[in-house]
C-alpha cells in the first residue's frame, strides 16, 4: 500500500489529474464486496482515488450492507456498474448434503462473462476474503507440500472435504489459469494474528506479505434445527440476538425474499424479556462493539472471525462449508482464544437443545 501522498500532473484540459488510481472489482458475494469497500477506505486516507466496479446489484448491496461506515463517506469512491449475463437466483437449500451455497454458483458463473481487460497499464492485485492460514495450507498441498512445516502448526489441520461444491471447485480451477497474470496478493489480516501462517506462505508463494486488518449469510439452518436452537437459547436463559434469516440468494433484490423461519410458537414471546430475533440485515460491527456482547456464536467466515477478535469478543465456532472448517482450527487450536461449540464431525446431526444449553451457559 503506498506510505505517500498520490502524484498528480495535468490533464487534457488542464486540470489536475491523478496518476494513479485503485479500481476495486470484488466477487459477487457479500464478503467480498464489504472488505473491498473497507480497504477502498484505507486508500482514500492515502489520496488515492477509487473506483468501485460491479453489477448493478452488487453495488447497490455493497452500500446498502457496508459495516460500521456512514453511508455519506462513499461520496468519494466512484461507482460503477456494468451489466451482467441474467442468471438464476434460485433459493437456498437448508437441506444440502454440502453446505456450500450452490446457488449462488449461477451468478458466480454469470462473472466468467467480464474478463475482457480495460485498463492496459493496470497492476493486477488478488484480494483473498480467507485467512492466510487457510489460504497458505490450500496452496501448500496444491503444490506437493513443497516446504516444511512445523508438526505443531500443522495439528489437526482438517482437509477440505465436504467444505465445498465440486462446481465451486472447478470455477476455483479455471480462474487460477489467470495467476501468472498477477502482481501479488492481498489478505486482510495482521502479523499479530496470523505472523507464522504469513512467514510461510511468503516461503511458498514468493514476496513479502504486508500487514493489513480490515473489516453475510450464505447458509439457512433446517427447521428441525433452527427448533433445537431455539428451544437451547431458551432454556439457557441467557441474554441474545439472533440473527435469523434466509441466506443470501444470488441476486438478493430479484424478486419477495422470504425471510420467515419457522420458530416454536409462542418462542419470541417467551424470551421477550432477555432475546431479540432479527430478521434482516444486521449490524454485526455495532452489535460485537457494544460493551454488553460477552460472545458470538459465528460459522467462523473470515470477517467475522477478524471482527470477532478485533472488538474482543469470544467465538463459539459453528463452522459450515468453506474455509470456516480450517478458520475453526486457526482460532481456536493455534490461537487458542476460542472453543468450539460444533464439531465438523457431526456437521450432518442436529444438535440438540439440552447441548446448545450448556454451550451457552459455558
């Protein structure tokens, strides 16, 4: 990240010009588009100028659901949308033997359409939303696990197995033909937390990696579930929020978005007195920064562990799909500031009430 202030010259009609410039293209997914509008911040402080490029939806879903940002303060970043192949935006399956949100594939697919290149004398950089550890082991057993490793580090490291759709998998495959294309990387993340999983992918990948912290629901519990979990938090008589909705479907403004999850009758009313059901969006950032949170039942995506961490807020790690198996592992066995309320092992079993309850209460 540049440490001075941006050069300027004068331009064709003699106005000062900048002469460097950050376009942002985020996946089209909500981790994504809220870290980059993050970082798009941090280079605004360096008067460099940004220009914030997605479809049309994705743009508006970034500023509509940026965290802990007044919504005034993206009057300096210059937005810009395109148009995108129409996909699908079927709803989500809560009873999925994989977890990983196939359908969101159709409009992950819909993207393979924009790589026609615009900018010749642009500098290509890859945003990662995962943590280094679990970007660093992807990378090391991709390549024949090419350096060594301490025994320590590598402790009950999981595999990757049941953590994503072999589609997700074969777009993975097809846009790393694009690597060589690349300057360099970039993760939103810090040595403080992350120094030994930065110093080795540093030794695989080549390069320093460079200290950066910056700050959506892809998956629907089933019914049966979401019954335990409730009927758990009840007994427990502990203070909560639950957030509780349908996850995200590819387009989340294409057309009524049912956000009703079915819950024991009478359950809201029940716990009036110490629960909050939310059933929309919420302000994760806010809620884990007041005084009053003492903890944070999360699937362990990478946002929220590093929000998690940085507001000082304990994590039950209920991981899903995804890199949230190995963040589970990198929070709570190496960082050890963390304890697991789900085991991935029973990820295919619903957890009972009677268990949640002594999660809770622990």
């Amino acid at each position: 990240m540049p440490q001075q202030q941006n050069q300027h010259h004068s331009g064709p009609n003699g106005q000062e010009q900048p002469q460097v410039v950050a376009v942002m293209v985020p996946f089209p997914a909500q981790g994504h588009l809220n870290q980059l509008l993050q970082l798009s911040r941090l280079l605004l402080c360096h008067h460099i100028p940004v220009h914030y490029v997605g479809t049309a939806t994705h743009v508006r879903q970034a500023k509509l659901r940026v965290h802990s940002w007044d919504p005034l303060a993206t009057a300096n970043i210059h937005f810009h949308s395109f148009e995108n192949p129409p996909f699908l935006s079927p709803p989500p399956d809560s009873n999925a033997t994989i977890k990983f949100p196939p359908h969101l594939q159709p409009a992950f697919d819909a993207s393979l359409h924009l790589h026609v290149s615009l900018i010749p004398n642009a500098e290509s950089y890859t945003f990662h939303s995962v943590s280094a550890f679990a970007y660093f082991l992807y990378i090391w057993e991709k390549q024949g696990k090419p350096i060594e490793v301490i025994e320590e580090f590598l402790e009950d490291v999981p595999s990757v197995e049941g953590c994503f759709s072999s589609e997700f998998l074969n777009f993975l495959d097809f846009q790393h033909r694009y690597k060589n294309s690349n300057s360099g990387l970039i993760f939103s993340t810090s040595k403080i937390i992350e120094g030994t999983s930065m110093e080795l992918l540093e030794q695989t990948v080549g390069g320093e990696l460079r200290d950066l912290c910056v700050f959506g629901t892809t998956t629907t519990m089933s019914n049966e579930q979401i019954k335990e979990l409730a009927m758990g938090l009840k007994q427990s008589g502990q203070k909560f929020i639950w957030v509780l909705r349908y996850a995200d479907k590819g387009d989340v403004f294409a057309g009524e978005e049912c956000r009703w999850l079915d819950l024991p009758k009478g359950f809201e009313d029940s716990v009036k007195d110490v629960g909050l059901v939310v059933r929309d969006w919420a302000p994760q950032l806010e809620i884990l920064a007041h005084p009053g949170t003492a903890g944070f039942v999360s699937h362990c995506g990478w946002n929220s562990c590093l929000e998690s961490i940085t507001m000082g807020v304990p994590i039950g790690a209920w991981p899903i799909h995804s890199d949230q198996r190995r963040n589970t592992v990198l929070i709570t066995t190496l960082l050890k500031v963390r304890i697991v309320v789900r085991d991935w092992a029973r990820r295919d079993e619903v957890m009972t009430a009677s268990a949640i309850d002594v999660e809770v209460v622990r």
